[in-house]
C-alpha cells in the first residue's frame, strides 16, 4: 500500500452508474487546500463534465471539517508550488471553464474561504448542522478572488454579501439558509448521504434538459434575461430532436418511469 501523500488527494467514485461523487481528503489537516489537491478537483470535475454516461457530480469532504482555507505557504510562499490548473480543463472555482452539469455540494463543520467558493461555484449545497462559515480575506489582508464577491452578492444580495465579506464574521448552517448560500441543513454525517439523494433525483430527469436548463439560467445570470431568452429557440430546436424527448413522451403515455441516455 503506497503511503498517503502529505498534500491530500481528491478521490472518485461512481453511484448507480451515473453520479460521481468527488472527495476532497486531507482530513488530519482540516482538508487545508494544496495546490496538489487543486488540480486533483480540476482533473476529476473535467471528466465528470466529458464524460456522456455520467449526469449530475457531488463534491463532498473527508473528515469532520470542510476545509479551513488555503495551505497558504504552498500557493505564495518561497515554498510555492508553481504548476497551475490545466488551462483546458474545468476550474473547480468556476472563474473560467464552468462545469455543464449540475454540482451537489456537502459541506459540514469549518468551512472557510475557499470552501464557500466551490460550494457557491456548484449549484446546490447541503450543510451539516455544525457546519461554520468564514470568508476570513480581509482578515489577512487581502481579498477574496476565487468567486465569493461576485457569488455571495448573486445568492444573498448586496446587503448581506457586505454583512459578511467586509466583516469576515464567521457564521452558521442557519444563517447561510438565511442567506441563499445553503438550500438544506441536516444533522451531522448526514450531509453526504443527502447529497447523493439529490443528485440521483436530478440524474433521473432528462440530462440534455438539465444541462440546458442550468446553461440557460447562467446566460440569464450573466448576460441577462434578454439573452436568455433569445436562446429559447435554440434549446428548443436542440430538444426537439433529441432521444430523450422521445422517451419522454414515450414514458408519459406508456405511465412508467422514463429511461434517458442523455441522447
């Protein structure tokens, strides 16, 4: 047995042939990101976006605690590693390549800095009871440049963005419900579980419709709803000749549960 490497890894694993569940492990240190660990996400959260037979990804974490931020050392000190991220490859940070389909993110206890960026750069989170958040940059002397400014504004509002990021408080699973930063709590341990439930409820719907569904609501975020909505025909016409659409209405005449490919 190869001996565990002292930067964390990020490990895979399949659930019903159609949901990856992504772990991020470096527990015995509180999961503290190494650059390692970075491109590790990158490569996993890519194949999960290339490869046709798997539908929806769930990003979860070893240990007690999501993560307390970067191994800071390791990314700006003498001691930096200088590899980057793939270029071509999806950024788990969502600030360039973004991952097409959908992203269940559990979270629980410490979960700071770059913890909120992933789980705010994916598209549902499922926060343990005992879950802790932090945007802690300013603290430090810097500013959080990995999504929180933009995405805690998209999903709290002005008000409340400000009321966290320029304090650096640290708050709790109920007040990130608050907030729009958290769309479930559960009891602690339970986060994962939860997690691959909801994945597996989106996996059962149609893939090519989930996947434009969100691609679609992302336009409408960015560019705004009049560019959305001018791409109503083109998902239409991508749908109408789609596998799927035909199982769809298949399965609705025929009253069973339908059985898409992604096709």
């Amino acid at each position: 047995m190869s001996e565990r490497h002292i930067h964390g890894q990020v490990t895979t694993e399949i659930v019903e042939q159609r949901v990856m569940v992504i772990t991020v492990d470096r527990a015995e240190k509180r999961n503290g990101f190494t650059p390692k660990m970075l491109r590790e996400l990158s490569e996993a959260m890519t194949e999960l976006d290339e490869d046709d037979s798997l539908f929806v990804g769930v990003l979860c974490f070893a240990g007690d605690h999501t993560t307390a931020g970067l191994e800071m050392p390791l990314f700006f000190g003498p001691d930096a590693d200088p590899a980057g991220l793939r270029t071509d490859g999806v950024d788990p940070l969502g600030l360039r390549r973004r991952l097409r389909k959908p992203q269940v993110t559990a979270v629980q206890g410490i979960t700071y800095t770059i913890g909120i960026e992933l789980a705010l750069a994916g598209d549902i989170v499922v926060a343990a009871d005992d879950a802790r958040f932090a945007q802690l940059e300013p603290r430090r002397g810097v500013t959080a440049l990995g999504g929180a400014t933009l995405r805690f504004v998209s999903r709290g509002g002005w008000g409340n963005a400000m009321y966290h990021l320029l304090r650096a408080d640290e708050f709790d699973a109920t007040e990130a419900r608050r907030i729009g930063l958290v769309q479930e709590i559960v009891p602690t341990g339970e986060q994962r579980q939860r997690g691959i439930e909801l994945a597996l409820e989106i996996a059962a719907n149609a893939p090519l419709a989930v996947q434009m569904t969100k691609e679609n609501a992302l336009l409408a975020l960015t560019q705004g709803e009049e560019e959305a909505i001018g791409r109503f025909g083109e998902i239409n016409r991508r749908l109408a000749s789609s596998e799927d659409l035909a199982e769809g209405i298949a399965s609705f005449n025929e009253r069973r549960p339908a059985r898409f490919t992604g096709r």
